[in-house]
C-alpha cells in the first residue's frame, strides 16, 4: 500500500512505487553499540581539527626524516576528517614544484591532538632530476596506445613517482573505450609514462571507471528523500549534498507529483527509486555505524545515472552509471550492487585516494563488497537479508552471486593471499580481503545462521560482529596511502583497533583474521594497547635485479672493515653519497629470522631495508630508518629470495653492513 511519511519542514514527502517491499531499518541483531573512543566530555569537531592540524604540522616541520620530506619537498594539507574521536590529518607532496605520486602521508591523533601514529607511502627521500627526456607529446601518444578508441587524452602533467629516490614520469589521463573477455567497455584510464624512456609505468596504470556486473532488484514502497514542492519535484537530495539521480543526460528526473516509479524493472525513473533508496541506507549507515560524513566524508555525494547501454554498472571517479541484465529485463540496481559502487567512492576519497596495480585493485574491489555487505545489515529488510555475497538477486548467468566472502573459493577466487595475488585480476584479488572482513565479522564457525568459514592456517576464528568490523575498516581506509597492499592493510587495521577498542578481543581478532587468511604480521606489529604505529610489511617497490637496485647506485665493495663485523656471516661495504641508494646481491634464505647491522660515518643518516622478490617484484619486508647512521634490523620471514638496500637520507661515506641469513633447507 502506498503512503507518505512525516519529513523536516521545507522537505518533500514521497511515495514510490516498485516490486518487493522493504521495511525501514530495525537494526542488526548480531551487532551492538560500541564503546566511545574516549569517556570525556565531546569536544567539538571545529576545536578537536585544530589541535589536529597544529600537532601535524609539528611534527612535519620537527621530524621531516619520518616523512622522508627533503629540502626540496613540501607536504601540502589535503584535509582534515573527524571520525570516531580520532582526527585524520591526510597530506600530499610536492618535490620542485611539481606533483609527487606516492608521496601522501596521514597523521592520526585524537581529540587533544596527540599524535597517534602516521602514515607514509614514500619510502626514502626524492632526489631525481626533474629535466624530462621524452616530449609531452611523446607521452600522450604513447598513452593513448592503452586504449581500443580513444575519445579525449587530458594534458600531461610532469610528475615525480616516489619510487626509489624518483622516477620522473608524465601523467596522462585518456579516455574511450578498453577491450575485455566480454568485448569493449568504457574507460577513463590514468597511464604513467616514463619522461627518461617512454616506456609505461604499468603498476601504476589505473582506471577511474570500477565496474561490477549484476541484476538490479526493486524495493517496493519505499520513502526517499527528494527536492520540491507543489507541481514540481526532482530526483535530487535534499539532504544530502550532490546525491541525484536521472538518465544518461546527467539531469535529475523530474514530475509534477511526489509519487515515483511504475514497479517495472526496466523503468528508468522505478530504477532510480531502487538506487536512491540503497544510496541513501548505505548513507545512514556510515553516519549511524561508521560516524563518517557522507560518501566523501565531507557530506557530499555523488549522482546516479540510469540506462547504460551495457551489461554493467559502475563508478566512474565522479558518478555511478547502471545498466542492466544480459536478457534485458531488469537494471542493476539492489542494495548490494549500489553499495559496492559507492565503496568505490569512498575508497577514491579516503587518504591515499586509489590506487594502480592488481592488489590495490582487488583491495579497492573488496572494499566495495564490504560497503555492499555493511548496507545490506543496516537496511535489514526481510526479503533481501543480509549476507556476505555479491549480487545474490542478480543471477546474472543462472549460477547465483558473483562473490563469496565467506569462501571466496567456492566461486574461483582464493580464499588466501599470496604472492600471486599481485597479479591476479582485480576481482579476483578482492578473495583474501574480503575474507579476512568475514572472519573479522562473524568468525570461522558462526551460530547466527552464517556458514561456516574455512581458514587458510587450520585456525578458529570468533567473529566481533558486522558493525564493529566495520568500524575498524572505515578507520583502515583513513590510514590508507597511495600504493595499498594487504600488508599495509593489516598494519592499518589493527591500530585503527587499538585506538578504537583498546586492548580487547577485536584488536586480537584482527590479527587473527589476516593469519587466517595468509597476511603475517609485518616488523614491529605492536601489541593491542592502542598506542604506536605499527611498521608497514611488504610493499612492491619494483623489479627485482641480481645485482644493484635499480636507483643506479653500485654494489658496496666486498672485504669490509670496520663495524658490524662480530656475529655475522656474510658482509659488504663501500661508498655511499647523499640521496644514493645502493643494493647487496640478491641471496636466497630459508624460513627464519634475518638480523643486520649497518654503521656508517658520524653525522650522516643512512637506512637500511631488507626487500624480498614478491610474485615478481621487490617488496619492503623490513626497514630501520633512525636518525643516525648506525641501524639494526631483525625480521623473521619465508623461505625466498632477499637482497639488502642502503640509502643515504643525508651526508656521504663508507657503509659498512653484516648480516645473518637462516639457512634453506
């Protein structure tokens, strides 16, 4: 039956029409309030973002070394977002005037703005030459290759890559259409060209347009929030700022009465309804269980246009485009479906923004299940429950939903991380994440009717519920930098549940989780006591060589004098300048524990980083980045393949460095 609902005054009241009726939010059974970050009186946002900000800034100006920010870097303040008692001061880097990407950082504090930790994808200082080789118009024909039809090619933009000491590199950003299993589809892709090659950065390639295929579902009778009054009314939010929906012009749809919708699931404006009503449950989700602000975070989101011509839906970088199902008879727009493309947005304007690369792609993917499963939860309607797989109504080939987070396997996708991940297809990719968010939620054997869970390590899990685990996400997706790995993802996640929960069983159960799923603890992880950062594990930092690293510098010398010589068995020394890095042979270790000694000269600063060949590429498994030129380094990984980096933040000298390898068996 239709009918109206009391709304704030100067708002309009509608009623719409569909096919399957939901019920208003009732909550979840399975999950509870959480505790307050903090017992104290509120302290207002405005106050609690300026004692944040003020204690960034000081510790940027007082320890650029944790930044690796250099003479001729500056770290620029992005944003400043409140969220759960904890203030998330996000930055972005420029190296010479120019733009670096990789260079973001977050500084985390609470309410009294004392820092709690931060967050840096910049792993060592910049001192690359910004003199380009190749032309820009060399660089967007070279971009343009990427594509199948291009429509337009944006202007270069001269940019440093924080990989190494810097790769200066052109960013072009085309459009037009890409070739997949399925034919063509839209793209809007970002392509990094190497301005001293030519030759494409292709780990950093990304694509602004995520897409998800699925059946749209229709929820009946619904109340949605529209703009007008008297005989004119429009698709548009009026509460929440830049939300619309309409058709393939980018006009919102339109009527002279407040009732919209025909209840067939080909109808464009009945789709909006479905996607309205989805966007903005998932909307009262993030205020209600996450305490974030709107899609952006900043209480803005995004429009919605209906009728792509295409098997598809997705987020573009600045709206979501629906299309529909392979027979033509329904547009995707259930609550899943919606959910998933709007995660993508939240992920896109979170710190770090998203990121190129397969990993980051399958992380970004699985953050869209998550929101997806999240506002299935919040919704709770009765003929659509919640559940932990994607696109359940949609059917799309007669063989159900297209993800399972509970067991990824069960429709191809791993169950667990490993050095394949890095290129496996993105949504794919998505499997060891989103099962570590199941387990996280509801554990490896639940009793609330979930299935059960397998464990990639044989272990139990017991769940802390949906909300909570939420939480701990959208607080993970706050630390996020450019360049996002699991690993970065598990250090993330278990001090965003410190500082959220302290020291209790959802910060364990984290670490539980990613065991479960294959993603070890990186150097350092602290203990569940919500204070310290912890130390990043692997991230990709490029390709692996058998001799020096690809910055260029030489291999030290062999026959080392000096320090670090008692109680190591393998050695190396030679000369270091400032900003240079220099690389050890590649070796191969056994499972066990690394442990290193570097000193060099007094009054130079020079870090030391054990890197382990990942699916292909070089990735960070342990650091020391003191202030001083003398380090030590422990870290107890897999058996594989290793090499030791130096680098010279600042001064010049002999570095000498003596290591243990654990033996291979």
């Amino acid at each position: 039956m239709k009918h109206k609902v009391a709304v704030a005054t100067g708002l309009a009241a509608v009623t719409v029409a569909g096919s399957i009726a939901l019920t208003m939010p009732q909550g979840n059974a399975a999950t509870t309030k959480p505790p307050t970050a903090t017992t104290a009186e509120p302290v207002p946002t405005t106050l609690a973002t300026s004692r944040a900000t003020t204690s960034a800034q000081a510790l940027v100006a007082n320890k650029p070394k944790i930044f690796f920010k250099g003479g001729r870097d500056k770290l620029v303040r992005r944003q400043v977002i409140s969220q759960n008692g904890l203030q998330y001061v996000a930055y972005e880097r420029t190296y010479r005037g120019l733009p670096v990407h990789g260079g973001d950082a977050v500084v985390v504090t609470d309410t009294a703005g004392t820092v709690l930790g931060n967050y840096v994808a910049q792993e060592q200082a910049l001192t690359v030459g910004t003199s380009a080789k190749v032309s820009p118009g060399a660089a967007a024909a070279t971009a343009r290759k990427k594509l199948t039809t291009v429509r337009t090619t944006g202007k270069p933009t001269l940019t440093v890559v924080a990989q190494g000491a810097g790769v200066l590199a052109y960013e072009v950003v085309v459009s037009g259409t890409k070739r997949t299993a399925q034919g063509t589809a839209p793209s809007n892709l970002h392509v990094f060209v190497d301005a001293a090659t030519g030759k494409v950065i292709d780990d950093l390639t990304r694509d602004d347009i995520v897409d998800a295929t699925g059946r749209g579902a229709y929820y009946g009778t619904v109340n949605i929030d529209t703009r007008g009054s008297g005989g004119s009314f429009s698709m548009n939010d009026p509460t929440r700022p830049g939300l619309a929906c309409g058709g393939q012009n980018g006009a919102p749809f339109t009527s002279t009465t407040d009732t919209w919708g025909n209840g067939s699931a080909t109808d464009l404006v009945t789709g909006c309804v479905d996607a309205m009503y989805a966007v903005q449950q998932e909307w009262n989700m993030l205020r209600e269980w996450l305490g974030r602000n709107g899609i952006d975070g900043n209480g803005r989101g995004f429009p919605i246009r209906q009728g792509l011509a295409d098997v598809n839906a997705f987020w573009n970088g600045s709206r979501i485009e629906i299309g529909r199902s392979s027979d033509g008879r329904r547009l995707l727009n259930s609550i899943d479906v919606v959910g998933h493309e709007f995660g993508h947005a939240i992920n896109q304007f979170t710190p770090g923004g998203s990121s190129g690369g397969n990993e980051a792609g399958g992380l970004n993917e699985s953050t869209g299940d998550i929101f997806g499963a999240l506002t299935e939860f919040y919704a709770n309607n009765p003929n659509d429950p919640g559940d932990y797989t994607t696109g359940e109504v949609a059917n799309l080939t007669g063989n159900g939903p297209i993800r399972n987070m509970a067991d990824p396997s069960k429709l191809g996708d791993p169950n667990c991380f490993s050095s394949s991940i890095p290129s496996t297809e993105v949504h794919a990719a998505a499997g060891p994440q989103n099962h570590w968010f199941y387990l996280l939620a509801e554990g490896s054997r639940p009793t609330n009717g979930q299935p059960a869970s397998p464990t990639c390590n044989n272990s139990t899990v017991t769940g802390i519920g949906i909300r909570k685990a939420g939480q701990i996400y959208m607080n993970t997706l706050m630390r996020k930098t450019s360049g996002w790995t699991h690993a970065k993802a598990r250090a993330a996640s278990v001090a965003a549940a410190a500082q959220l929960f302290g020291n209790g069983p959802e910060c364990a159960t984290v670490k539980a989780a990613w065991s479960a799923v294959s993603v070890p603890a990186g150097s350092g992880e602290p203990a569940c006591t919500g204070g310290s950062t912890p130390t990043a594990g692997p991230t990709a930092t490029g390709s692996p060589t058998a001799g020096p690293s690809a910055t260029g510098g030489p291999a030290p010398t062999q026959s080392p004098t000096g320090d670090c010589q008692a109680g190591f068995s393998s050695h190396d020394s030679g000369a270091v300048t400032t900003g240079q890095t220099v690389a050890t042979d590649t070796f191969t270790a056994g499972r066990g524990r690394h442990t290193a000694c570097l000193a060099g000269p007094s009054g130079t600063d020079f870090d030391l980083y054990l890197d382990k060949n990942v699916g292909g590429r070089w990735a960070v498994v342990a650091r020391s980045t003191g202030e001083t030129s003398r380090e030590a380094l422990s870290y107890t990984g897999t058996a594989g393949t290793y090499r030791y980096r130096i680098v010279s933040y600042s001064g010049s000298g002999n570095a000498v460095l003596g290591w243990n390898v654990p033996a291979a068996s």
